[in-house]
C-alpha cells in the first residue's frame, strides 16, 4: 500500500511541476491526473493544494465541483447517460432504469467486475436525438430499450 501511495505521490509531482508556473494551472494539474492514473486520488489534494498555494477546501470544491473527476478509478468501459429534460420527455427514464437492472449497478456506481461505470450527465447536446448516451468518447442518439441490451452485451463482453 505504502509503495502505490508513493507512486501516485510521484505521478501527481510530476503533473504538478508540468503545469505550476501556467496561467490557471489547477485544471490542467487535475486533468493531467486523471489522465494518467484513471482517477483523482483524495490524497493527491493535499499535494496539489500546497504546490499551488491554495487550501485542500479550495481544491476539493473544484474536484467535487466538476463530474467528470473521479475519487475512484472507472471501469473499462465509462457509459455516461443524459438526464436532461429531453432525453427523460423521449422515455430517458425507462432507458436508465432498463440499463441500471442489466448491469446491476446504479449512477456512479462501477460493476463489481469492473467492467462499466455508469455515470449521469445533464446533455449530451443531441436533444433531437434523445435520448442520448455516450459509451466511452461514443455519442449514442435514438436510445431504446433494444439497444440498452445490446450496450450491457457489449460491456460485458
């Protein structure tokens, strides 16, 4: 435990000395760690806090602020579902509840295999398509139920 703690301690100086001396540097620092350990460590906060001359609070706000960043590390595949008003008046509701009970698992929930993380978002900017989905960087418009199974399918596979 302590070696994989020293190891995200170095990964994150790493990132930290990349970015400090840019223009706005806390989102670049955050990104850069998710990046490349898959996840925000809530012990790299401290860290960064200090590097940055900001408060672990002023940090965290940021971390917590922004979904996309992760305490924990994703499955192998990320399926973000849109929850937005137009995806939910086009059945979003009967989608999410369909795919949630096939893959077992809730919104910011990760399979116990580890095999999908399931993640809400509030628009995908395909209303016209709605609802909408997005499997690993892959936008899907037109979601059913029909095509729920085939995404679990295909996650699990």
């Amino acid at each position: 435990m302590q070696q994989a703690r020293t190891e995200i301690t170095s990964a994150v100086e790493v990132i930290i000395d990349r970015w400090k001396n840019e223009e706005g540097p806390l989102l670049p620092i955050l990104n850069g760690i998710q990046r490349e350990l898959g996840h925000v460590p809530r012990e790299s906060l401290p860290i960064i806090a200090e590097a940055l001359n900001l408060t672990r609070a002023e940090v965290y706000g940021v971390v917590s602020f922004y979904h996309d960043y992760r305490e924990k590390p994703a499955g192998r595949h990320v399926l973000k579902l849109c929850r937005a008003e137009a995806c939910q008046s086009m059945g979003g509701d009967a989608v999410a509840e369909k795919l949630q009970k096939l893959l077992g698992i809730k919104f910011h929930e990760t399979s116990a295999d580890g095999a999908v993380t399931l993640e809400p978002v509030y628009c995908l900017g395909l209303c016209a398509c709605a609802p909408s989905a997005m499997l690993d960087g892959e936008v899907i418009g037109r979601l059913d139920e029909a095509r729920a199974e085939e995404i679990a399918a295909e996650v699990r596979a």
